[in-house]
C-alpha cells in the first residue's frame, strides 16, 4: 500500500475529514457494536463531543492500512 497521503487522497472521498459512529460502520461494513469497540478500545482512536464519537478519516485509514 501507499502513504497515508495518498491513502487518504483515494479512499472514503465521499466521507467528510471526520465521522460518527455510524458512518464508521458504513465505511468499514461492521455492526454497531464492533464500531463503539473499536473507538472504546482505542484500536480506531477517536474522541468524544459531548455523547458523540468524532473519528479521524485518517486514523481508519490508518487501521485499515496497517500491517500487523
């Protein structure tokens, strides 16, 4: 695979630079709860505004990317 950059530059085009819970599901075609366990775990970081999760476009791309 490619960097991040240009990663990022192809993939999730439609997705704005940060996104919810359900639209990390859609992205990644998860159920919900396997979505709130990745942000709660830590392994997708995320933050929280107020109750709701904001994910970083860049940290799935990175999730999906990684080589482990």
């Amino acid at each position: 695979m490619g960097t991040l950059k240009e990663n990022y530059d192809m993939m999730f085009t439609s997705y704005p630079d940060l996104v919810n819970i359900v639209q990390l599901k859609e992205m990644l075609g998860i159920g919900v709860t396997l979505a709130y366990r990745l942000v709660k775990n830590n392994t997708i970081p995320a933050f929280k505004i107020g109750r709701e999760y904001k994910i970083p476009k860049r940290n799935i791309i990175s999730y999906l990317t990684r080589q482990n």
